[in-house]
C-alpha cells in the first residue's frame, strides 16, 4: 500500500541521498584532477616559452660579446692613437670592462631577487573560484 505522502520508503531516500553524495564526491574528485593538469599544463606553456626567450637571447647576447669585442679593441687602439701607449690603453680598456662588469652583476641580482618562479596562476584562481562556489552551496 502507497502511502499518503507520495514519497517512497526510507531506504530509498536514503539511497537516492548515498547516490547524490557519491557523485558528488566522484565530481570533485575529477574536478581537483583536472584542475591539477590545468596547472601542469599551464607551468609546461610557461616554462617552453621561457626556454624559447633564454636560447635566443644566449644568442643575442653571444653576437653582441663578438660586437662588444671589435669595438673595445677599436678603442683601446683609438686611445693609442690619441697618445697613449699600447699597455694603457688596453688597461682603460680593460678597468672600463670591469666596472661595467660589476654594473651589471648588480642589475642582475636584482633581477633575479625579483623574479618569481612560474606558478600556475589561472589554475589557482580557478582553485580559488572552485572553493568559494562550493563554500557559498555549503552556507
């Protein structure tokens, strides 16, 4: 006999709420999964880019250390016209490479202090959105 109601037994509410809380489970589940292979993703994207920029810049930097090269020995050999001997011009040269050196060793550790490593950004602020939506369905 039917009861007045018009729901069913018990036990079959209680399996249709077991049901809804495993898959619910299994959704988030899939969901932190795939939002962990967003991020693997998102790092390899970074990182290729990032690896493309370092080759081509070694090589610029390595034709501009040939260019760098020809115009200091045009230098010093222009100081040495100017009146100065072959060993003091080629030690100007030599004292003007080291402070632009340490110059530039300065610049690049702070570069480098700032830098920040690749982080996945959009899979953590999707993370972060994930964990707000399923906050706000708990309240």
């Amino acid at each position: 006999m039917a009861s007045g109601n018009g729901g069913g037994s018990p036990e079959a509410a209680d399996r249709k709420l077991g049901d809804i809380v495993g898959e619910v489970s299994n959704k988030a589940t899939l969901l932190v999964r795939e939002e962990i292979e967003l991020a693997k993703a998102e790092v390899s994207v970074k990182a290729a880019r990032l690896g493309r920029g370092a080759a081509v810049g070694a090589a610029a930097g390595f034709f501009a250390f040939l260019g760098l090269i020809f115009l200091l020995h045009t230098l010093a050999w222009g100081l040495n016209d100017l009146g100065l001997s072959i060993w003091a011009s080629f030690g100007a040269v030599t004292l003007l490479l080291f402070v632009l050196a340490a110059i530039a060793g300065l610049l690049a550790y702070r570069f480098v202090k700032k830098g920040a490593p690749p982080t996945p950004d959009l899979a953590i602020e999707e993370a972060k959105k994930t964990r707000e939506a399923i906050e706000a369905v708990r309240s």
